[in-house]
C-alpha cells in the first residue's frame, strides 16, 4: 500500500504500532460494510417495521408546527 511521505513519516515515528494490522482491521471493517450495504433487503421485515412507525406516528398528537414560517422568521433574523 502507497502513502505520502508526511504520512510515511509519522508512521515511522510510532514505530510500536503495527501498521499492517491496522491496515487490515480497516479493509476487513469496510468490507463487511460495503456487504452489508449490497444484502438483499427483507422486504417482509421493511414492511413491519414500516407499519410499527406508523402505529407510532399514529399515536402522537398532530404537529402545530408551519415550516414555512419558521423558516421565514429565520431567514428574517439574518437581515
């Protein structure tokens, strides 16, 4: 693996650090990132926890909140 030399360099200043294992660790943690990103989706289980929000969302009071006023005033409290 390439890295600059100010990298190279401060690398070579930790030198009780095992770089090859850090480097690893890293690829090892952003593969099982990138495979958990491309999994198929259980479109069952998105389908519960769809209908779980909103028992949820239906269960709170409705919202007394105007977004175009607020976003007035706050554009207003700029000039």
């Amino acid at each position: 693996m390439r890295v600059d030399s100010g990298i190279k360099s401060r690398m070579a200043s930790l030198k009780d650090v095992n770089w090859a294992e850090v480097i690893r660790g890293a690829l090892q943690e952003r593969i099982e990132v990138e495979e958990e990103l491309r999994r198929p989706i259980d479109r069952a289980r998105a389908r519960r926890a769809a209908r779980g929000i909103d028992a949820i969302r239906n269960d709170l009071p409705p919202l007394r909140f105007d977004s175009t006023t607020e976003v007035r005033r706050w554009r207003e409290s700029r000039k």
